[in-house]
C-alpha cells in the first residue's frame, strides 16, 4: 500500500473516532485513555482476567500496571502482546493477561501513570455468595439501541456479559471496519460502571462475523486459522476466548460452565464440533450449571423451525443436551425473545431442556412467528421487545430475570433447583 494510500485511510479513521467517540474519551487521549477497552478470559476466570486496549500511534501509553484494590502501590503488568486491528493501519491491539489473581477479589488497572484507574473484579471460588450475568444477542444494528440496552445492563451489576453471536454487523468485510470501532467505544462507554469497573465479556460467533454468513457460502472454505483471519477477521483478533476453531468451553471452578457453539459460521456443526460438544458435556456432568451458548436456534421464535441451521442444531446438538442434562439452552438470531415449554425428544415434555432467548440486545426487532402460519407449539413465551436475560446463580439453585430496554422485567424463569 503507498504512503499516500495509508494516510488516507488514517484521516477516514480519525474523522470516524471524532464523530463516534464520546467526547470525555477524545479528551484523555495521550493521559493513559484508550480508544477502546474489552475484558474477557482465556483461562481460569478466579484468578486471570485478560485486557484489550486499542490506541492509535506512540502518544498513547502500551504498559499496565495493575493492583489488588485499595494496595498503595502498583505493580507492571506484562509486556502486552501488540497487533493491527484489522484493516485500519496505524490502530493497534495491546493485550496483557493477567494471572496469579485471587478469586472473588477486586483490582485495580492503569494504562501508564496518571493514566484513568480502571477496575475489575474475579470470580468467586464457589456460590455461597450469588453470581450474577447477563446474556443476550444480536447486539448493535444502531449504537443507540446497542447503548441503550448496554446502561440497563449495568443497573443490574452483573459480574459478566455472554454475548450470542451477531455484534457488530460488518460481516468480517474489510470496509465496515468502523462498525467494530463504533462497537468498541460502546463498550467502553456504557459497559463500565462510574466506579470505574469493566464488565468482562464472552461472545460466540454468529453469522454477521463472518463474510458471507456461514463457511458453507464460501468456495474457499479451509478449516484453520488462515480461512478464519480472511473471513472473519475481527472476531478471531478482537476476542481473545474462545479463539480457535471457533468454540470452546469457559469453566467456574467447579460450578458453572459456559459452552460457546458456532452454528456453522467459521466451520461445520457437525464433525468434530459435535465430537468435541459430547466429550465437554460428558466430562461436566456433575456441574451443576452448564450453559451451552449459540446463535442459530434449534427452536425459532420467528422464523421457520424446518430452516436448514435449526434442523441441523436439532439433529446434532439436541440430542446431546438432552443425553447429558442440559436444563437451559441460550439461542439468538430471530431478534425477538422467547421462551419455549420443555422439550424433550420433539415434544413437549415435564423433564425436558427450555430454550431461551432469540437475540435482541441492540437490533429491530421482528414479529413473532413471522414464518409461521400461527405461534408454534414450543412457544410459551414469545415477545418483540429488546431485551437481555439476567441469571442468578446460588448454589445449587437458579433464576432468571428477563429485562427490556426500558429496564421492565418482561419474563421471569422461577428459581430452580439443579436436576442433576
């Protein structure tokens, strides 16, 4: 690329940051604040947290130092991994992951000295104490709906966010770099409390991470990371979990489990995705809260549940949660909520797996049943509203809220004890 080429695309960048930037943010710059700021985890979530800053060129500090809240003295962190964001030259990724942390502890985080004091929080070694996230999908169509949802959220204080696939829109091309931009700086400005702590994030993948929607769709489909970077470029370098194939397993001691699917986006359901879903549900049987996380639904809320996606998450997947006591399954993609009856084998049944969800944190919604003659039978619950779930873990018992934009509770999943 010529010089003259990269200088243009830095002044496109630019002008997109002074128009999507909060305004307080543009002001820190060069005093230790980033352009933007994702906490998520690669590893045991007690006792390591890993954080992403995005910066322009030299005059934005690339060292953390760190500290358990409330010490008088910080400590270096180490020296950050530094990589491009994708397709905008001159920006750049810086990641520290932390480990060696206590569980259940709260910290302290700066971006050199001076820089704005940053915080974060572990997870606890086990539920006497209850934990709380939020899980949602399909999350920015405007950064207005994206936000608004996002500071609703945040009244609740939820100790994470599980994301289901479907963020920022730019559908891994090269031109809607601004969109993760956009979606980043959402983030950062609505996804920290004025305390200053950083809510961790987990995202799955879903079709508008990926160009063209799902490898299928692609002649150069190869599995690996090479057809990943091209294809779906910024979900594989902006979110350090699950990273490669495209899927994995996130484990809270030995009481929760987050299961992140890929519905056939960045590789096949089948194969050794399935292979590998069998063994990490076999190996957490005696977990009691095992979530599996995906964007296309088994059980739509608005469209057809004879779709190829749907068809093939019931025949490969679902007899596996059902094998191996899943009680809850999280889906999006329909930009609706629902709720379904238990099922069981094709059938509504007292003993059977709900599904919940449908993915409408940031986006239009669509009308229930839309590709339906009339509401399908797995429908007990079934709004249009945006929308995200909040679920309460206490030992061995559970309860979800589900909460509009307008921070009304719209459904709610009664407290339950674990049947396992």
């Amino acid at each position: 690329m010529t010089a003259h080429r990269r200088e243009a695309r830095r002044l496109v960048f630019l002008i997109v940051l002074l128009l999507l930037a909060p305004a307080h943010l543009l002001a820190q710059q060069g005093r230790g604040a980033p352009m933007g700021l994702l906490l998520t985890w690669q590893q045991d979530p007690l006792t390591t947290m890993t954080i992403d800053w995005h910066t322009g060129d030299s005059p934005v500090t690339q060292s953390l130092e760190f500290r358990r809240a409330g010490a008088s003295t910080w400590q270096a962190g180490p020296a950050p991994e530094r990589f491009p964001f994708p397709h905008l030259d001159d920006t750049h990724v810086h990641r520290v992951e932390l480990t060696g942390l206590e569980p259940g502890t709260q910290y302290e985080f700066r971006l050199g000295e001076g820089g704005r004091v940053f915080s974060f929080r572990t997870m606890p070694a086990d539920l006497a104490r209850p934990l709380r996230f939020a899980t949602g999908g399909d999350v920015r169509h405007s950064r207005e709906m994206m936000e608004r949802t996002n500071r609703v959220v945040l009244d609740w204080d939820p100790d994470f966010i599980v994301w289901g696939g479907d963020l920022a829109y730019a559908d891994g091309r090269p031109d809607r770099a601004d969109r993760w931009v956009e979606f980043i700086g959402a983030m950062q400005e609505t996804l920290v409390t004025p305390e200053g702590r950083a809510i961790p994030v987990l995202a799955a993948i879903g079709n508008h991470e990926v160009r063209g929607g799902y490898h299928h769709n692609s002649e150069e489909y190869a599995p690996g990371p090479e057809w990943q970077r091209d294809f779906a470029p910024y979900y594989f370098s902006l979110f350090a979990f699950p990273g490669h194939p495209g899927y994995g397993v996130l484990d809270f001691a030995d009481y929760l489990s987050i299961v992140l699917l890929d519905t056939d986006h960045a590789g096949p359901v089948d194969g050794a995705q399935t292979d590998w879903l069998d063994r990490t549900l076999r190996d957490r049987r005696a977990v009691p809260h095992v979530f599996p996380v995906y964007h296309v639904p088994a059980w739509p809320s608005v469209r057809s549940p004879e779709g190829r996606g749907h068809q093939r998450v019931r025949e490969h997947w679902v007899p596996l949660f059902e094998e191996h006591g899943i009680q809850i399954a999280f889906e999006n993609h329909d930009h609706a909520y629902k709720r379904t009856v238990p099922i069981r084998e094709g059938r509504m049944h007292s003993g059977g797996i709900v599904y919940m969800g449908d993915g409408a944190w940031g986006v239009n919604t669509r009308t229930i049943g839309r590709s339906h003659r009339e509401a399908a039978w797995y429908l007990d619950r079934a709004h249009t509203d945006r929308h995200f779930i909040l679920v309460t873990l206490h030992g061995n018992q559970r309860h979800l809220f589900v909460v509009n934009e307008e921070g009304r509770v719209i459904d709610e999943f009664p407290e339950t004890p674990v049947r396992r």
